[in-house]
C-alpha cells in the first residue's frame, strides 16, 4: 500500500499514512481528531539520468 502525507489544520501537525484510496475521508489528526486534508506529494519516479538517446529516453531523432 502507498504512503500519503496528511496535514491538520487545528494544531498544524503532518504525518504519513499507509492507507487505501477509499480511506482517505476516514482519517482524522493524530494528536486532535480533527478532520485532515490530504497534501499533494511528489510522484516515486524512477532515477532518469537526463533524457538522451543513449538511456532510451530520447524526443529526437533515432540514430
């Protein structure tokens, strides 16, 4: 299951939960049990060392 960061707006505390999509309206602030809003977090991406024909990468012209 993915990791999603959470944010309480009542006592301004953020933490990470494994949890399903579904779940997401159920979650409530740790510390408070206040509702939670979900934060946007970076996509887990790969390690691309540039985008160039020699990684398979390439927007240009095969060689």
């Amino acid at each position: 299951m993915p990791v999603y960061s959470f944010y309480c707006e009542k006592c301004s505390k953020e933490f990470e939960i494994i949890t399903v999509r579904a779940e997401w309206k159920d979650i409530r602030c740790r510390t408070c049990g206040s509702k939670v809003k979900k934060l946007m977090d970076a996509p887990g991406m790969i390690d691309i060392k540039g985008y160039n024909a020699g990684n398979g990468y390439s927007k240009g012209v095969e060689k």
